[in-house]
C-alpha cells in the first residue's frame, strides 16, 4: 500500500482533471465517508482503566486517605529537606 502522503498527492492531482460538477460529487463522497466514519467510532467500546488494580494489595489498607496523607507528607518533607552541595 502507498505511503499516506503519497497517496494524498495523487488525489489531488487526479482532482484538478475533474470538472466542477464531478469536484462537487467527489466532495459529496469524501463527507459521507468521514460521517460514516465517525459512526464507526462510536461504536467502538470506550477505553476504561476500571480495575487496573484490583487484587494489587490496595483493597487490604483499612484508611487509604490516612495512607495518602501520610506518603505525601513524607515525601514533601524529603523533598524539602534535600541538601545540594
């Protein structure tokens, strides 16, 4: 299969032979194939990361806020505490 930008150039020179009657057909066709198109998309399922870390361990902390709370505060504290020589 030609390259997508090679193939995009030989649309546009076979376009400037046409006639404006068969232009305006063409333009007709390219906007149902791009309606059609989206149709498709929506079809498709949409993308989820629902569950990505099911059975990880996280389901095991009792408070995860206090966890959370916690791990942010020791790191800001590293960070802030970090001497450059």
């Amino acid at each position: 299969m030609e390259h997508k930008t090679t193939i995009y150039q030989n649309i546009i020179t076979d376009l400037s032979d046409l006639s404006e009657n068969k232009l305006e057909k063409v333009h007709t066709f390219i906007k149902f194939l791009l309606y059609k198109n989206k149709e498709t998309d929506k079809k498709k399922e949409p993308k989820t990361l629902n569950g990505i870390w099911k059975n990880i361990g996280f389901e095991k902390i009792l408070d995860i806020n206090a966890e959370i709370k916690t791990l942010r505060k020791e790191t800001s504290d590293n960070i802030l505490n970090r001497t450059f020589e």
